[in-house]
C-alpha cells in the first residue's frame, strides 16, 4: 500500500498505457488497494491532489494534464496517446486547472441516474444512499435539494423539484400519491455539494451565464439520452453517484434468511 494520494495516484498512472480521468484513477486506487480511506469524495481527492501538484509545482509535478479531467505522467508514452478530448492552449489549460482547484461554477455538483425505487426504504424522512465510487463512504441523499425525474422503467412519468422539502421526502409523497404505482426508478440532480465526511452542504452561487447553459444542456442530455448526442455537455462537472442499498434493506434480508433456515430446521425434526 502507497503511503500517500500522490504516490497511489502516481502508481496507477505508471500502470496505464493511456492518460486517465481523475475518476477512473480514484477508482483503481481503491480497487486495488493502493490507499485506504474512509472519505466519502475519493475522486474529488484525486482530482484536487492532480491540479494542486500542477499549479504549486509545475517543473517538478510528474502529472500533466491532457484534457478536461484527463490526467497522465510526463515523460510517459501514454503523454503521446490521441484522446478525445478537446484541444486547448497552454493559456486555456493553464486556466482549466486553476477552475479545477477552486471550487467549480457548475449549479449541480451531484446526481444519480436510474436509482432503483426497491432499494430504499420509504418513510416519511428516507435515507437515500449513494457512493461515488464501490468501495467509497456512503452518502445519505435524502436531505437533497434539486431537481429529480420518475421513471416507468426508462420511460420518464414525472419531473418535480425539490427545494421546499428535500429530495427524500419529495420521494416519499410519490410513494403514496396518485403516481405511487407508476414508477420504479428515479434520477436526481443536486444543488448541494458533498464533503468528504460524506455530509451535504450549500455553496454560493457563482456562475455565468455559458456555464449556467452548459449545465442545463447537459442535464437534459442525461435525462433524455437523445440519440445524436454522444457527451453529457461541455462543462458539467457534477460527480455521477451510484446507488447503495439502505442498512435496513440488508438487515431485513438476514432476518429473513434465518427465519427460513429455523423453519426448515424445525420441519426436518
């Protein structure tokens, strides 16, 4: 095991014969057991561990920056590889990672994309789990704000927002409204940011106008995955979560699986 982010990032890297995106990175750290820790944001680590060395140590930082999140080492042939990604000046790149350090101008800083309804149990203050990545910290979504979408499956019945009430409880009143038995998926996008012991937060709005249009495009690209759009927007830079089971769900499970394992034991005496 590494002894720091920089010396796994930098492991994983050597290992990769193309340049990678700081969530990729994060992602085989943990996988493969070169750092551990119990942070809940492993990927916004890695991304603010790249851009810092970049921007504080520019002649001595091994990384450099290939591409909008997309990182690999000098000297390494993986420097060389094509990526599709867009080309930018030293000036445009020089700005991109300073953006990156500082806190991004984007109103979405997270979402999850066709969370499962039957993996969450439904009460009137929920918990709605999420990681950002399999082996991260869980996160409690249900104090969310944003907008969310129900789903028939992929088919979308419903768009709502939650700002008055948080997400989980918006969630919860479509359990037992008139759209209770028309949905079994749903996807959200959130206003608040998550902080790496895994609690939610609010942040200032500080964004223009093109990164405001940026956003909006790329949120309907996720939701609607129309056919001729093959990227999710120029400048969204909110973290996919994916979705966890509640502890509930599992404990459930167990009781269940040892109450027909005393049945059968029972009916075989």
């Amino acid at each position: 095991m590494e002894k720091s982010w920089k010396e796994a990032i930098k492991k994983v890297l050597e290992e990769s014969a193309t340049p990678l995106h700081y969530t990729e990175i994060s992602e085989q750290i943990l996988s493969r057991g070169y750092y551990e820790t119990d942070g809940a944001t492993p990927a916004a680590t890695v991304n603010a561990q790249l851009t810092a060395s970049i921007k504080h140590d520019r002649e001595k930082s091994p990384f450099i920056r290939v591409g909008k999140g997309i990182f690999t080492l000098k000297n390494s042939p993986a420097a060389s590889v094509e990526i599709s990604a867009p080309t930018v000046s030293k000036q445009e790149l020089e700005t991109l990672v300073e953006s990156d350090i500082e806190s991004s101008d984007s109103i979405i800083h997270s979402f999850g994309m066709y969370w499962q309804r039957d993996l969450v149990v439904w009460r009137n203050d929920p918990r709605v789990y999420g990681k950002q990545q399999a082996l991260s910290k869980p996160v409690d979504f249900g104090k969310q704000k944003g907008i969310y979408i129900l789903y028939d499956h992929h088919t979308v019945v419903y768009v709502g927002r939650s700002i008055d009430r948080p997400l989980g409880k918006r969630l919860f009143e479509h359990t037992i409204d008139r759209l209770a038995s028309r949905w079994n998926r749903f996807s959200w996008f959130g206003l608040l940011d998550v902080t790496s012991e895994g609690s939610l937060r609010e942040t200032g709005l500080n964004t223009s106008l093109a990164s405001l249009v940026a956003t909006l495009e790329a949120l309907l690209i996720e939701a609607l995955e129309p056919p001729q759009n093959r990227k999710r927007g120029d400048d969204f830079s909110a973290i996919e979560y994916i979705q966890g089971i509640d502890p509930e769900l599992k404990e459930r499970e167990i009781q269940n699986t040892l109450r027909s394992i005393e049945q059968k034991m029972r009916g075989g005496s």
